[in-house]
C-alpha cells in the first residue's frame, strides 16, 4: 500500500523521490476527508512530472455526404474516455485546398 502524507510535508515527499526502488509518475493530492478512489475525481489534483504528462483524446473522423452537396469530413475531438465532443472541425472537399495538413 502507498504511503499518505500531510500536504505540508511535500518537500519530504519530493526529497524521498529519487531514493524509490522504482520511477516516480506523479504524485496525487486529495482532501484528507474523502477517500482515495481510483479513476476520475473531481476532487484530486494529480501532478505529472513534465516529461511524463500526457494528453488523452481521441479523434473521431466520419465522411459525411449529403445529397446536393459536396462530400463532407467532420473531425470531432472526444474527451473524457472519449464519450465527449470537444471540438468539431468539418470541410468539404472545395474547402481541402485551405486545410493543411501534418504528418
């Protein structure tokens, strides 16, 4: 089991990272009164080192065609385990010589 510390005590946890028998990820801080439960909450604040953060999305591409107009390609950025749309970015294809794209 982790060991818990007092928020007051975080330069004794940053001084005890690079004596762990294994790489450090990151440390959680959470209210003393609520239990830690694994997952998303609201109510933590999780600290990454810079190298280690990450962004998680996922980007959802669908072809679109509707009669009358142009084939369409709508991009929808999806967020919270990929249940949420973001953002939307759609173009037809007349508008493909304004989009620029990179690998």
């Amino acid at each position: 089991m982790k060991e818990f510390f007092d928020a007051k005590k975080v330069q004794t946890v940053f001084d005890m990272l690079p004596k762990l028998p294994h790489e450090n990820d990151g440390l959680i801080l959470a209210p003393k009164q609520q239990a830690y439960t694994a997952g998303r909450d609201d109510h933590l604040l999780k600290w990454k080192p810079p190298h280690l953060n990450t962004v998680d999305f996922k980007l959802e591409v669908k072809r679109v065609i509707k009669p009358d107009s142009p084939p369409e390609t709508v991009y929808n950025l999806l967020v919270q385990g990929g249940n949420k749309i973001f953002g939307t970015l759609s173009f037809n294809t007349s508008d493909k010589d304004q989009v620029k794209f990179f690998k």
